[in-house]
C-alpha cells in the first residue's frame, strides 16, 4: 500500500505518468490503471485527504497476487497423497506409486507443487532459544577426530573428543579418548569438573549408551553408574528427548567449533600429546574469543561470575564405579572385559549385578554381595575362589598327588606301596582312582582297607577294582591274609605242586 500511496499523491501533485514510472515506483501500465480507479473515486483532488491503507487495499488488488488456482489432477488422491507425505514417503516415490497403481498421467511437477501446497499449510516450526543462568548447566557430546598411532606398538586406532560446555560462559573442557565405555565416560566428567573447580546444577546430555539405558522423553532409564556418579557430586542428569539435539544446541556448536578450529592442520604424536594441545587450546583460543552470541571472551565470563556460582567439589572424590549386567556360566564363572572372575557353584545360570572399580571387582545377586575379587587387568586372566566351586571340584583341585601320598602313608604301609604302584603308571595319569581308593577309608577303616592293599599287591594288581573286590568278599582278613602269604611262599621255594604237609591239610 506503500507504493500505492505514494503515486496517488504524486499524481495529486501533478505528475504525469511517465515522470512518476521514471523513478522507479511503478510501471506506465500500471500507473494508467491506478490513475483511471483513482479519478473514478475522486481522490486525485488535493482537497479530498487520501484514505486509509484498508480502503486502498479494497481498491487495488496487492501486488503479485495470484489468479484463481486450476483444480489439481491429484485431487481425487488428495487423501492418499497426504498420508503418503505425512508417512515420510518421497515424491518420486509418491508418483511411481500413483502411475504404477493407479493410472495417473500428469508429471512430477504436479506432485511436487502438491506436495509444496502440502507443507505451506502446515504451521511454521517455532524453536526457542534456551538462557541458563551461571552455573545453572552444562551440556555434553562427543565428537570424532583423527586416528593416531601408538607410538610403543605402531597400531593405528580411532579417537573421538569429549566436550563439556558451561551454558551461560560458553567456556569450555575438551579432551581425546581411545573409546565410549562408562568408565571413560566418567572419568571424562572428573576431570572436566575438576578444570572447572566445580560442579554444575545439571548436565544435559545425548541418549549416549554410556549414560542412559533406555531413551525416552518423559520415563528415561540412567545408566546405573552414570546414577552414583551423579549422586556423589551433587548433580541432576538431563537427558535430551531422542532425535531432538536442538536441546543441547550450545555444546554441538562447541564440536563444531572444536573440529574447525582445533583439529585441522594439527599433529599429534600421541594421545597425551593431544589432550596437551588442546587444553592449550581451549585456554589461549577458545577461551578467548568473542563468542558469537554472549559476545564476550567465554574465560573473562566464566573467572569473574559463573566459577563462583559453581556447586563446590566433595571433598573426598566418590569412587568411579562400572556396573554391569551379567550372566554366570557352568563353569561357575563371569566374565568382565575378557577376564573372568568365580562366584558360588549354586548361582549357575542366573543374572547378577557386577560393580567394578579401579582395583577391585564385587558380585551381587540385588543386593546381596556374594563375591569379591582383585581386578584383573591382563585379558584372558582368571581369578578364582575355591570354595566357590563344587565339593567334587575342590577335591579334584586339592587332594594332588603329594596329599595323596601322605594320606596312604597314614592309613598304612601297603596302602602307600599301592597308591605309589598306581602314580608310577607310565601311560595312565590315576589321579581319580587313587582319590576313589583313600575315600575307602571312611566307609570300611584304615585297617581293613591296608590289609586289602596289602593282598592286591601280593597279587601284583595295584588297581582299583582290584581293592574293592577284597573288600567287597571280605578277603582282607589276617587269617587268609596268613595262609596266601604261606602258599605264596610254596609257589616261590618248591614249585607249583610242591607243598608240605601243613598246607595241604589247611
């Protein structure tokens, strides 16, 4: 109407159309036709006052409109479009679709003008922009960055950074890590807190597997580490809706910032020589700048207001725990980052909890602690507890072949000459047959088990079942014992059938 106004009183002045179109208000053409309504309505008199913008809008059409729009050929599809839309479906897709299945002939244009008339009526996307006060939160990401080479083994692995910005002082902790794991994870919080010299009110975070177990908007499930930690120091975890980073838009522009200012045309010899440069960094460059939104150098804001209103650091730092879920094998054991460590036989097969520290390892079924172990650091390593094991395994583990020994040398001569003549096999080992052998001794006695040793090996049979056969038909005997010494003695001196007058009569 701005335009319109301003002819109307140039003519009103005076001027002729072609002076007016000169200046570059409107065109000959147009002008003719504003000066024609306009004397039909009397206002090219200076002495009548020009109306108002809404009178003027009902006597000029606006400028650029449009004619009256033809009918769609997709409108008899008008509904199967729209849902195809609002289901994500392209619009390629959507006229391959429409030709294929339901004979349309138009073009992909007319798809696409549908689809853009579509989104028009939608109402516009509002985002709005969140204030913290200092010390309120901090939000963190990870970001990837280069490969390097450890320089003992020359192996190549992959790193990425953790940031952890202060919302309000846009100052920032940046460091380079080899993984993602929870005990990374943590460690990373320590150390940004400790650079900061204290705790924020509360972390805003992604649904990174490391903190939260379970994404969602309005129930999330934290990690149950991630939980201690944020109890031992104080602070509350936000975690941001899925698929909506906008919420943590301060520290995403931090990565940004990170992978374009720090990371290019930089070397690092190693992963410490990294997280060196960058702290450097953070607090020569970043550190330094004029943010582009505060406006202000983020370490002049952070040292003169937001350190103070920083929650202060426990004085004693709460022990960086991992817990994890996991599941007891047959062979009485669980396994934690390749190791392996025991619990007791009889929780074979259920699920436990698993809370693992710096140096040592604990086992709970709830809450009830059922074992404790030395952390191991060596992969493949195995800690175990022998009472943690089945009685027939611990026997196996502690009666060896020296204990052995000494047990028949208790029970008896014969029975120590037996269990050696069984050790001395040159082709079966016999651990399991002397064991079984000793164990007679608490169901028949020490004596009587001897005395059956001592005929087994009279009859050169130091064997198992041989022992169990005297014993089971009562052969051990000092009477029989006796007599097969004295017939032994006939077969050795006289031969076979030589036999004196006693022994034959017995």
């Amino acid at each position: 109407m701005y335009q319109y106004r301003q002819a109307l009183v140039r003519m009103r002045q005076g001027d002729a159309d072609r002076v007016i179109a000169r200046s570059g208000l409107m065109g000959r053409k147009k002008l003719k036709a504003v000066r024609k309504q306009a004397a039909l309505l009397g206002w090219l008199s200076p002495d009548i006052p020009l109306p108002d913008d809404g009178t003027l809008a009902g006597a000029f059409s606006p400028p650029g409109e449009a004619p009256a729009s033809s009918v769609s050929s997709l409108a008899p599809f008008r509904e199967r479009v729209t849902a195809w839309h609002a289901a994500g479906v392209q619009g390629t897709t959507i006229h391959s679709a429409l030709t294929r299945e339901h004979g349309f002939a138009g073009s992909y244009s007319s798809v696409r003008r549908f689809l853009q008339q579509l989104d028009a009526a939608k109402p516009p996307e509002v985002s709005m922009r969140l204030t913290f006060q200092p010390g309120e939160a901090v939000q963190v990401d990870f970001g990837a960055s280069p490969l390097l080479t450890d320089v003992h083994t020359g192996e190549i692995f992959k790193t990425w950074f953790f940031v952890m910005t202060l919302c309000w002082s846009r100052h920032q902790y940046v460091e380079m890590i080899p993984d993602q794991t929870v005990a990374t994870w943590l460690s990373c919080h320590r150390r940004a807190f400790e650079w900061f010299g204290g705790v924020p009110g509360r972390v805003i975070i992604d649904n990174a597997k490391c903190a939260i177990t379970k994404a969602c908007i309005h129930d999330p499930e934290v990690q149950r580490s991630y939980a201690e930690f944020a109890e031992g120091y104080g602070f509350r975890i936000d975690p941001c809706p899925p698929r909506d980073p906008q919420k943590k838009g301060i520290v995403e522009a931090g990565v940004k910032y990170v992978k374009r200012s720090f990371l290019p045309l930089r070397i690092f010899r190693s992963l410490a020589d990294a997280n060196r440069q960058a702290q450097e960094w953070v607090m020569s460059v970043a550190g330094n700048r004029c943010h582009g939104t505060t406006r202000e150098q983020p370490l002049t804001r952070f040292a003169d207001v937001e350190r103070a209103l920083l929650g202060k650091l426990p004085g004693v730092p709460p022990r960086l725990s991992v817990w994890a879920k996991v599941k007891v094998h047959r062979d009485a054991h669980v396994q934690y980052l390749r190791c392996l460590y025991s619990v007791p036989f009889k929780l074979v097969g259920l699920s436990l909890w698993l809370k693992a520290t710096e140096s040592t390892l604990q086992l709970y079924r709830e809450h009830e602690l059922v074992a404790t172990h030395v952390r191991q650091a060596k992969p493949g390593s195995r800690s175990t507890v022998a009472d943690h094991m089945p009685p027939e395994a611990q026997t196996w583990q502690t009666q060896d072949t020296q204990w052995c020994l000494q047990e028949a040398e208790r029970i008896g001569p014969s029975c120590h000459a037996l269990i050696h003549a069984l050790f001395s096999d040159k082709v079966l080992e016999n651990l399991r047959a002397v064991q079984a052998v000793l164990r007679l001794a608490k169901k028949v006695g020490a004596a009587r088990l001897n005395a059956a040793c001592a005929r087994a090996m009279a009859f050169d049979q130091p064997r198992l079942r041989t022992v169990k056969a005297i014993l089971a038909n009562g052969l051990d005997s000092q009477a029989e014992l006796q007599t097969f010494d004295a017939l032994a003695a006939t077969y050795t001196q006289g031969g076979r059938f030589c036999r004196d007058t006693s022994s034959l009569l017995n």
